[in-house]
C-alpha cells in the first residue's frame, strides 16, 4: 500500500490495481465524483463512491421527555456531549 496526499487536499492511497482517493471537504467530493463520471466507460476506468462508518447517520429514539420538552434543549444538550445533531423532532 501506498499513501500520499494529493493537490487540492486529496489523500490517496495505492492498494494493488486500486486506487482510493479520499476528498477533504464536500466540494472536493463534488468535484472528484463529476471528474470521474466524465472518465466513466472512457478509458476504462470505474469507480464507486461510499460512506465512511463514521460519517453514517444514526438515528436516536429518547423516551419519555415530556411534550414540554423544547427541541432546543435537546439539540443543546447533546451537542454538548459531542454528538453532531442533523435534527430534532
């Protein structure tokens, strides 16, 4: 296996006949993905994208709150224990 860090802040790596280009922020996702699907099929290249375990979502059941209970205070509390919240409800 080979590592580096590309241009642009893409981190690769070399495995076999493979290689994984991992993107830094969402726009160089963006950018990676349409570069490549313009090289689809062209000259022999295929790839695939996927998500990283962890950066799945995971959904949250919390019981017995009180209808009282301001969504505000929930997304507080458990952003304040380093839970990233995406909503509410």
């Amino acid at each position: 296996m080979v590592a580096g860090v590309c241009p642009r802040g893409l981190t690769a790596q070399l495995k076999s006949e493979k290689l994984m280009v991992v993107p830094l922020t969402a726009d160089g996702f963006r950018a990676s993905v349409s570069t490549l699907w313009s090289l689809d099929g062209k000259v022999g290249v295929s790839f695939h994208t996927f998500t990283l375990p962890e950066d799945r979502c995971v959904r949250l059941l919390v019981k017995n709150l009180g209808r009282d209970m301001p969504e505000s205070v929930v997304r507080e509390e458990l952003e304040s224990l380093n839970i990233r919240v995406q909503g509410v409800k």
